[in-house]
C-alpha cells in the first residue's frame, strides 16, 4: 500500500518562501524518480521539477533559478524549496514518484496536491 504524502503548503506573498515535502511509504524496494508537478485553476498540469539517483535535477524554464528540487533517500522523501514565489506560482502542487515495491514492478504514484497561493 504506496502513500505520497505532500506538506508544507499555505498561503505567502509575493516574493516569499514555501518549502514543499513529500513521503513516501510502503513496501518500497526502489525509486527510481522523484518529481513535483502543479496544476493552475483552468490550466493544464505541468511539470516543475524532478530529481533521479543520478545526474543532476531538472526544472521547468518558469522556476529554474527559484526552485530548488531535492532527495533524502533514507526517508524516501522528495523536498521542494521555493522561493521568490509569484503569482503565478499559485496552483496545487502534486508529488509523482516512479517506484517499485515488494508486490509489483516500476509504476507512478502520485500524492494528493498540496494548494501553494500568492498574493500581490
């Protein structure tokens, strides 16, 4: 029984902080991929930023040199610092993760959005 879990979303203002968590839990042998998505009122969702065992993260073009995606393996748990936040940034922000457990091959799984609002 997979969980995400994301937390650390509120409420800031323009040019302020959130940092964003998400756990996983379960029988989980592997993640492979660990990345954060949003989806804005009336808009498509989108990805922000993702983060593997090796190389180097990536990030959406809208919040490369803002957001910083990491990982702490031990806790099986994908952070997201983000700041200079904007307007725009407003969206529910959901947490993907490419993972094998004990009882099934590689799969996503996503957690339930954590809603992220700025104001002007």
């Amino acid at each position: 029984q997979v969980q995400l879990v994301e937390s650390g979303g509120g409420s800031v203002q323009a040019g302020g902080s959130l940092r964003l968590s998400c756990a996983a839990s379960g029988s989980i042998l592997t993640i492979s991929v660990m990345r954060w998505y949003r989806q804005a009122p009336g808009k498509q969702r989108e990805l922000v930023a993702g983060v593997t065992g090796i190389g180097g993260p990536n990030y959406a073009d809208s919040v490369k040199g803002r957001f910083t995606i990491s990982r702490d393996n031990a806790k099986n748990t994908v952070y997201l610092q983000m700041n200079s936040l904007k307007p725009e940034d407003t969206a529910v922000y959901y947490c993907n993760a490419a993972l094998r457990t004990a009882w099934s091959p590689f799969k996503d799984y996503w957690g339930q959005g954590t809603q992220v609002t700025v104001s002007s």
